[in-house]
C-alpha cells in the first residue's frame, strides 16, 4: 500500500516555524574541510525549498604579499564554496545515501548563468554574496560592463566613501559578509513538504579550495576586461599638454590617470589600493611595454597614495618610490592601462577564508497530531511514502590536450533520466596566484568583441577550447541526426544557433529556466534533451558515447568534463527502511 501525504484533509490548519540546525563538527571552517549538519527526526515535517545554509564568510589576504582587493566568484557568491555535496537518511532506520552531487559548483555556475536575469541577480547580491555591475564602475566610455568590479557596495570589503586614500589596505579592511545559500540539490529544490520524522537528514559538504574562490576585482586585472581598468593620463596632470613617461623622464615619484575614463571619479571608486604593485600595459593589445627599476633595482611601482585632482581632472597616484622607466617605449596620455600585480608576482600567494556560524535554516512544517496519528497508522501497515526529486549525478572524464577526437563513454544507469549538461572544465593545474590573478589561464588574445569573450578560466565554467563540432551515441543511432556544429562559438566572434537550441531544451529538462543565453560562451556547455515535456529516458543497459571533435585547431588545455544526468530519483521511505531507486 502506497501512502501519500497530500492525500489527507485539505483543511488540517498548518504552521511553519524557522529553526537553526548547527555543524556538528566545528566552529569554523576553511577551503579543503568538510562539515556536517544533521536534522534530527525530531523536526517531523519540512519544506526543503525554504531551507538554507547560513554562514559568517570572510576572506583571509596573504599578509607576505602586496595589498590587492580579493572577493568571491561574481555570479556564483557563496555557492562557489560547496565543492561537493552528500546527503544522507539519519533516522533509527539507519544511514542511506539519498543523494550526492560531485563538482556541485561547477553546477550551480550553469544555473546561476543561464536561469537569471537583473532581479534574480539583484537578489543573490543581497543573499548569497553575489555582486552585480554597478553604474559608478562601467568601463571605457561606459561600453565595457563586468559584475567583479563592484567598489562601493561590495559586500567582503570596507567602503572608503570619501577623501583621500592614504592609508595602506590590511586585512582589517576585509568586512564579515552574511551568506544565505539555498541548497540546489533535488531534495532541496523540491516543493513537497519532506516528512524527515521517518528519514532524518545528515548534510555533508566539500568546501573548495579558496583558489578556485576568490578572486582579483576585473578592474585591474590584465587578462580580463582591460577596457575597466584605469587609463595613464601623465606623469604632470597638465590638462594641455600631459607630460608622457620615458627612459628620459628620469625617476618618477607620482603619475595621474583619467578620471572620465572607466568612471575614476573619485579615490573611492578607483579599484586600487595603497600599497598594491602596479604595472602598465596597452589598452588595446595587452602587450605589457614598460619595466622599472626602483632604487637601482628591477621592480614594479607600488601605491602610496591616491588623491583626487579636481582642478585637473585627474586622479594622482604617489608611489612609495621614484621608479625610473627602462623599457624603449613611450607611455602616451590615454594609451596604457594600469594593472595589478599584486599577486600575479607573487608565486607563493596564499589567500584563505574562514567559514563560521555555519547553520541550516530549516523551514519545519507543523501538520497537527491527528495527521500524524493517521500517517503512522497507515505506515504501520506497510505503507510506503515516496519522494520523486530530480536530481543530478556527475559522470566525470579527463581529456588530454592534444586529443583532437573524442569519443567519451558515459556509463549512465539511470532509468528515468531528463537530459544530460556536460561542462567542458580547463582541468590545467594553476598556482593559486594564476588562478587569482588569471595569469596563464584561458587567454584568447586581445582585439576581440568582449561581448563574447572569455579572458580567463576560473576552472568551475565550460570552456569550448577551438570546438568544431559534436554528437552523441545512444539508442543505437547518432543523436542529432547531424554533428551540432560549434565552430563560430568557438571563435569567440560569432554565435552558432544548434547549439543554443540544444542547451535550451535540455536546461529545461533539468528544472533550469533559459532566461538567458548571454553566457554561452563565458560557461560553454554540451547538452542533450532525452525527452521533451514530462518524458523519461531509461539509460539502463545501453551505451551511451559523446563525440567531440575539435579539426581545425588543436585544443588549447586539458579537460575534465562535468557531465550532470539530470533524471528522478525515487526515494522509498518504510517504517523500518528507506531505499532509493534511480
């Protein structure tokens, strides 16, 4: 006999009440370690929707190194952290394992980038440490847009909201920031009220290393949006003629930058700190023109201060020491970026953050005692309750660079499978401070439309890597009927449609809503609709292979692909057992 819940007295009155679960096995955490929370049976009924992981976050800067401002993942916030994530039955009836998902972040990337719009990342900005594109931090005549450029309202440090900056950045200046994560797990994203009196839930979670976290502001990184960064006006401020900076300047104490370029109106909303290590490139190429020498040694300027010139229309940057320019080329008003090196010269960097007051905010659902009475009288006679979730499980497969052909066998076993979202991940091995500063990452060259482009992989979003084409192999026949061709995407100045319509089809499969397909290229991924509508594919006892060529120009990095199967999973809940069916 089969139990459902739903199908008591729609006039049983119901209470919901917030509750917090605290870690079981700590007060703090940091990248690397895991924690545990375990809702006791004792909570008898809850809506998993409404549920959510909150935790203090605060990033810890490499106090050996120069001074840079660091935050989380743009679009991803809080959820970058959850590497992995298991979830267990707790109750009497013993430890099962519900669900699991393996590179749960890379996930939460592909819906974080394709199933949002300006409210939704509004929201996530206020609750789970996102950041969004703000006015006052537009690029070069305001063309160029970036989300990690945030000054004044980021959440991980301090506001500086007037004067002068004379004062060197610490760790102090790094603020506590509140996250509140919803769980994007199936169990978790259902809207069925979950009767955990019978199964109990333990939550174990993988925390990412801070590496492939945190990251350097777009605004003064070289290899990212360079169009933010601020512009080299002069070595004097003159509003007439603005003195260039060459061998023959001699040394160089203070030079000024723009202010109506890339919205420098003030100290405040210039993205550099005092005391970060600065260098030069142009703005068009990235080619990096300049090298100093400071006190008769080969080193790069540091900031000293950054004081507003209204007069001239400048911001004046005074370094620590005079640095002498030793390179050939000139450095011309309005032609020279000015970039960070704060980490990308630092080999040994090492950021962190700590984690603490970690809890699940568990939303417990008050179904009155007679409900109860009447659900374990029926459970007492062999009743079954069950709970179908769509849910994801990660087939993962490494690629060498040099592969050219592909032909990638996914052992899938699930008997009512939705669709298939595989994320092409840059699986190069970074130092923390390349994978900060995005130096060496997924480079495509300058020159292109940035609209398009992605400068650099934070290794948890696809990458389509000179793509030509692709095709998958089950039910015994090529799927699409054609190769899904990839190679204008792959450019990066132009768009292939197949492949949007694709991903569109199977997002939707997976309970993720297309709203936008801007990130087809930043988050390039490879997918499959199994079915349409309410449909089901049994992946059981079939092979299944996806064949990716890339012929007309060899990858550049190698691979490991995320391949998420998105299908319902059953989970069976009895008196004395609990089972899942997948």
């Amino acid at each position: 006999m089969s139990v459902s819940f739903w199908k008591a007295r729609s006039s049983i009155p119901i209470e919901q009440t917030s509750q917090s679960v605290p870690v079981l096995n700590g007060l703090s955490f940091s990248g690397g370690q895991e924690l545990r929370i375990q809702v006791p049976a004792t909570t008898k009924f809850i809506q998993p929707k409404e549920c959510y992981l909150q935790a203090d976050f605060k990033i810890k800067m490499d106090a050996a190194a120069p001074p840079t401002k660091l935050q989380l993942d743009a679009r991803l916030g809080g959820q970058v952290l959850i590497k992995d994530i298991r979830i267990f039955s707790s109750a009497a009836t013993g430890s099962v394992l519900l669900e699991e998902i393996q590179g749960y972040n890379s996930m939460v990337s592909v819906m974080r980038d394709y199933d949002t719009n300006d409210s939704e990342k509004k929201k996530r900005a206020m609750t789970e440490g996102a950041t969004i594109w703000v006015p006052q931090c537009r690029g070069t005549e305001g063309s160029t847009r970036s989300e990690c450029a945030d000054t004044p309202t980021n959440p991980y440090f301090k506001d500086i909201t007037a004067g002068n900056k004379t004062v060197a950045f610490t760790q102090s200046d790094y603020t506590t920031a509140k996250l509140c994560l919803p769980l994007e797990t199936g169990i978790f994203r259902s809207d069925k009220v979950w009767v955990n009196m019978l199964t109990g839930l333990e939550i174990v979670i993988t925390l990412e290393d801070a590496g492939k976290c945190v990251r350097q502001l777009d605004s003064v990184l070289r290899n990212r949006r360079l169009a933010l960064n601020p512009r080299f006006h002069s070595t004097d401020g003159s509003v007439g003629a603005p003195a260039l900076w060459n061998i023959a300047s001699g040394p160089v104490s203070k030079f000024y930058i723009f202010k109506e370029f890339n919205s420098n109106m003030s100290p405040a909303l210039c993205p550099f700190v005092v005391g970060e290590r600065i260098n030069f490139c142009d703005h068009l190429t990235n080619a990096s023109l300049t090298a100093f020498t400071v006190g008769g040694v080969a080193a790069s300027p540091t900031i000293l201060e950054i004081n507003d010139k209204s007069a001239s229309g400048v911001l004046e940057i005074v370094l620590t020491a005079a640095a002498t320019m030793t390179s050939a080329d000139d450095m011309v008003s309005g032609e020279m970026s000015v970039y960070s090196q704060s980490v990308e010269t630092s080999p040994d960097y090492a950021a962190g953050y700590e984690l603490s007051n970690v809890e699940l905010v568990v939303q417990e659902v008050d179904m009155g005692k007679s409900y109860v009475a009447d659900l374990m009288a029926g459970m007492k006679e062999k009743g079954v309750i069950v709970h179908d979730i769509l849910s994801a499980t990660n087939y993962r497969y490494s690629q060498a660079a040099n592969d050219v052909v592909a032909n990638i066998r996914v052992p899938l076993s699930q008997a009512r499978a939705k669709s298939i979202v595989c994320v092409p991940t840059d699986a190069t091995v970074y130092s923390q401070s390349a994978s900060i500063s995005c130096t060496g990452t997924y480079d495509v060259g300058p020159g292109v439309g940035e609209d398009v482009t992605l400068f650099a992989s934070d290794q948890l979003r696809g990458i389509s890597d000179q793509l030509t084409n692709y095709q998958f192999f089950y039910g015994g026949r090529l799927q699409p009927s054609r190769p899904v061709r990839c190679s204008k995407t792959s450019s990066k100045v132009s768009i292939d449609a197949q492949p949007l319509i694709e991903t569109s089809k199977a997002l939707v499969q997976a309970n993720i809503n297309a709203r936008s397909l801007a990130c087809f290229n930043s988050n390039f991924v490879v997918a499959r609709a199994f079915a349409l509508n309410m449909g089901v594919y049994d992946t059981r006892n079939t092979d299944f292979n996806l064949q990716v060529n890339y012929q007309g120009t060899a990858p550049d990095k190698p691979k490991l692909w995320n391949m998420y199967c998105f299908g319902l999973r059953r989970i069976n809940v009895r008196q004395d057992n609990i089972s899942v069916e997948v």
